[in-house]
C-alpha cells in the first residue's frame, strides 16, 4: 500500500476534527472532535512507522510505540474532560460553551449581551427613578 492513502484519510481526519473543534458549541462534541484529531495523528504515526521499518529494515517500531502513548493519554484526557463537562452540566444546566461564558470575569448571565457594565446599571437606574418621579 502507498503511504499517500492513509497519509489523506489522516489529513481528511484531521480536518475534520478540526472543523468539529471550531464549529460545534457543544461541549461533548468538542470532545469528540479532538478525538478525531488524535486518531488522525495516531494513523499517522503509524503509517510512517511502517514506511521507514520497509525501508531501513528495522523492528524498532517506534511510531507504534508511540501511538499506544497517544491512546493511553487520550483516553485520560477524555475521561478528565467528560468528568469536567458532566460536572458543569450539573451545576449551570447545559453544556453550550458560549453560555459557559458568564463565568468569566464582567458577565452577567441575565444581561443580554453577556456583559452588565456599571454604565448600563446606573442609566437603568436613573430610567426607574424618572418612571417613578413622573407617576
């Protein structure tokens, strides 16, 4: 087999993943995604493992060695990270990524914007007390 066929599955992979970090808002697929992108690197690795031992006639194989690194670190980070998100939903009620933002520093999750600065907070104050000088 030529090393261009898995050596474009990967990079198909990859893209894909890529695109599934980038787009997606939720946070479980985000996960997902990046698990893509590790499997590409994976088959990768692998491929070319397998490519230079032909040609160097070695049996080090240390691109597979590697990949079994990769997995046992993906899986770890995949567990960290679904513990993570799980942990979140059970506190705010959804795992969305751009309504996790109000636990940033300046959000307000009742604001509209995400952002509640002092200068809409004292012009809706200033609002109420006009309402209630006129009543």
């Amino acid at each position: 087999m030529h090393l261009a066929y898995p050596a474009v599955l990967s990079a198909l992979l990859f893209c894909t993943g890529l695109y599934g970090v980038l787009a997606r808002r939720n946070a479980i697929l985000v996960l997902m995604s990046v698990e893509l992108m590790l499997n590409a690197v994976n088959l990768n690795l692998v491929a070319f493992d397998v490519w230079l031992s032909r040609t160097a006639e070695e049996t080090l194989h240390s691109g597979q060695a590697l990949t079994l690194f990769t997995i046992a670190i993906a899986a770890a980070e995949i567990g960290i990270g679904l513990a993570i998100v799980l942990a979140v939903y059970r506190n705010r009620g959804t795992s969305d990524i751009d309504k996790l933002r109000d636990t940033a520093e300046g959000h307000d999750p009742d604001h509209p914007d995400g952002d509640a600065t002092d200068s809409d907070a004292s012009a809706t104050k200033a609002a109420a007390e006009k309402a209630e000088a006129t009543a």
